[in-house]
C-alpha cells in the first residue's frame, strides 16, 4: 500500500531532475523503495569514477572485468562506499554527474546477474532487509543529472524506417560453438519417444538432468532420464544434488550409471547450490564414490543460481574439471528492451568466470527466461491458480522474440569462451 508521485524535468542547460515522493498507506515490509539509475557497460567499464561520501570523497575506477559483490555480515557490499553524488570521465573527456538527496545511494555490478548496466540504487544494503514500513511514513528522493563536455556534442543523423535492410557478413571472430544441449523437465513423467525423436534431429551434444539423491525416488528418475539420453542419442549432463548423508546415495549410484553416456556431472549440495559454490567435500565424495564407474566424465562444481554466487567469495577449485551457473535475463527487469541489453553482459560472466576459476572450462546450465529459484526471496511466491502458468514459465519463450534473444545469447555465449551451455528444457 504505497502511493507516489514522480517528476521528470528537462531544463534548457541539458540538466535532468528526477523527483519522487511517496507515502505508505499501511505497514508492509520492503528491500528497497526508490529510484536507480543506470550507466550502460560499454563505455563506461574501466573509466574513472568520483563520489563524494559521508566521509569524504572516493575515487577509482569502474571495473573492466565484473566486479565482485562480496558479502560481509550476512549483506552484499557495493563496488565502493554510499555516496551523496558520482561523476564518470568518458574515454573523450566527457563527465556525467549525478546528485543524489533524499537517502545515499550506491552502485553495483549488475552483470553480476547477466544485466547490461551498472546499478546505482538507494538504501544501502549494509543497512539490512526486508525493512519496515510504517502507515504514514514519507520517502523522497532527488536525483540531478547532468553532462558536462569539453566540445559540442554530435547529434546523429536521424534514422529513416522504410528503407531497404542489408545483412553483411563480417570476417571470422575465432569463436568456437560451446557444445550445446537441452534440459530434461522433471515430474512424474518423462518425455515421450516422440518427443525425444524430435529433440534428437537437432543433434543436442548432451540432455541435462538434474538428480536429487535425498529423494527416495532419485533411481526410477535415473532411469527415465536414462531413456530419455538413449532415445534422444545425446550423452547426459548429470547435475547431482546430494543432502546431509550422501555416502550412501552415491555409493547407489555408482553402481546404476554402468552403461550411461555422460558429457559430465555437475556436483551441488542443496544448502549451498542458490546461495554460493559447491564445498570441496561434496566435490571429493562425488569423484571418490563415482568415477571408478565413469572414468574420463569430467566433475564440475558451481552454483544453481546466478553468476553473482561464484563472484561473492573466493572459492576453491583444485577439485573442479570445469565451473558451471545458470543464466536468466529476469532478475531485475521484465520488459523486452532491457532482456536485449543484458545479451551483452552473458560474455562478460563467461570471461570474469573463467579468469577467478583459474581458467577452467565454464558451463552455462542452464540458461531459461526466467529464474529457476529465487535466493533473494524471503517468502514463498503464490501457487498460480488452474487457469495461470506457473511462475517459472515465461509465455514469450514460444515466440520469434525468443528465437531471437537466443541467437543473440548464443552469439554472447560463444564470444565468451563458453564451453558448454544448456539451454531451456525439451518440452
């Protein structure tokens, strides 16, 4: 129960004033409440920054690479200090400032989350959250922003639609496909012939499916996953979610994988597989236990969740073959325009991946439309009702604006280095 009221004003000297007030009509609980504004990755990476803090002025510059949001005392931490306002240099000298009032303000590395931007929001995180609202309580914010060039700016020529459209091929860039595959959706019931028949003229290099070994019905799930990789003729990429006591599942298991094709597995334990990276222990059974019945499978360790969770903390990676996390353009924002900048930021995981695992091969499984858990979530999401999708699927994904989204992210994938990707699921 919040109502507000915003102001958007351009004045003749180029500076643009943003205004918003609010009011909370009753008590709720909220992360943050307030504007954000946005600086595009190309351009500004690696440029130098000024802020002016509570205590004094910062400086440094944006980082080229994607900056890590190192969590201390429970909370992620901004790439420097709350501030009151920020001015970047551009490559030719030009300076864009902000002022901000109302509530201090810090940035963040949002392709931490596969965004194409960098994110300055209000209400420092150190602060905590969900926070409190109270019935009557006001919030006002102001940000000014303002371009300060040395040389009169260039307007570019104005774009005529209805003439003729030209695709030329440019020279080879030396990228490489990753390897590519599906996922297997879970429930009861596994895909039919049919379907897999279909799947397998594309040729997939793997079928992924997801086991989880405290489920006293992981083996009837082997076993249709098993079909699945036979009729489809696509080896399996196996990402293993083992519990509290997983000496005994493993063990199981090794002795059910005899004569199933693996493109690799990918070891999680569902404590940790959302909210950081895979512990060595988990790694080290995992081997112990199974590659006696896989020799040459390759053990992958990761997360199940964003980018973010392998660039919070230093982990470790003497145990890994390769690092694995998922992919999703919907943590942020929803609308189409901003799914199409993020497509940007996915080479950017893979190179920054690559470089703090010490240049081990990096798989994206999965890459979906929307988010396949939500580790910032401190409630339950609704159940939809009988005449609603579920909450996991995006209706866009059956349209040519995904057929599209796709190609491009395949073609960021790949620029990356990308070894291996997943994309979706098979029906």
């Amino acid at each position: 129960d919040f109502s507000w009221q915003a102001r958007l004003e351009g004045k003749p000297d180029g500076t643009i004033e943003c205004t918003l007030a609010g009011t909370a009509g009753a008590p709720f609980l909220y992360n943050r409440i307030g504007l954000c504004l946005l600086h595009p990755i190309q351009g500004f990476a690696g440029q130098p920054f000024y802020a002016v803090t509570p205590d004094g002025p910062v400086s440094g510059r944006l980082p080229v690479q994607i900056g890590p949001q190192r969590i201390v005392n429970g909370f992620e931490t901004p790439l420097f200090p709350s501030f009151t306002s920020l001015s970047i240099t551009l490559a030719d000298g030009t300076r864009l400032a902000a002022d901000f009032e109302g509530d201090l303000f810090e940035m963040e590395d949002q392709r931490n989350w596969s965004d194409g931007s960098f994110k300055t929001y209000s209400t420092p995180i150190s602060q905590g959250y969900p926070r409190q609202a109270h019935a009557g309580q006001t919030f006002f914010q102001k940000v000014t922003v303002r371009v300060e060039s040395p040389a009169p700016s260039v307007r570019p020529a104005p774009f005529e639609a209805g003439g003729p459209v030209h695709l030329t091929l440019g020279d080879e860039t030396g990228c490489r496909l990753p390897r590519l595959g599906f996922g297997i959706p879970g429930g009861d019931e596994a895909p039919a012939e049919r379907e897999c028949a279909l799947i397998a003229r594309l040729r997939p290099d793997h079928l992924k499916a997801e086991l989880f070994l405290e489920d006293s019905a992981w083996p009837k799930r082997l076993e249709q996953v098993a079909q699945v990789s036979a009729w489809g003729g696509s080896p399996l990429e196996l990402a293993l979610f083992v519990g509290g006591s997983p000496h005994l599942a493993l063990e199981r298991l090794a002795g059910r994988l005899a004569g199933i094709p693996l493109a690799r597995i990918i070891v999680f334990h569902e404590a940790e597989a959302g909210w950081g990276v895979t512990s060595p222990r988990w790694l080290e059974l995992a081997r112990r236990a199974l590659a006696g019945a896989c020799p040459g499978v390759p053990f992958l360790g990761g997360t199940n969740a964003n980018f973010a969770q392998l660039n919070c903390r230093p982990f470790e990676t003497a145990l890994m073959d390769g690092v694995s996390y998922s992919l999703n353009p919907q943590v942020h924002a929803f609308d189409e325009r901003s799914l199409v900048e993020g497509i940007e930021a996915q080479r950017d995981t893979v190179v920054s991946a690559r470089e703090i695992a010490g240049g081990l091969p990096v798989t994206v499984s999965s890459v979906t439309l929307k988010p396949p858990v939500g580790p910032g979530a401190s409630a339950a999401e609704s159940q939809a009702s009988a005449d609603q999708l579920p909450g996991s699927v995006d209706p866009r994904q059956m349209s040519l604006f995904a057929a599209a989204w796709t190609a491009g992210s395949l073609r960021s994938l790949s620029a990356g280095g990308a070894d291996s990707v997943t994309y979706y699921q098979m029906c």
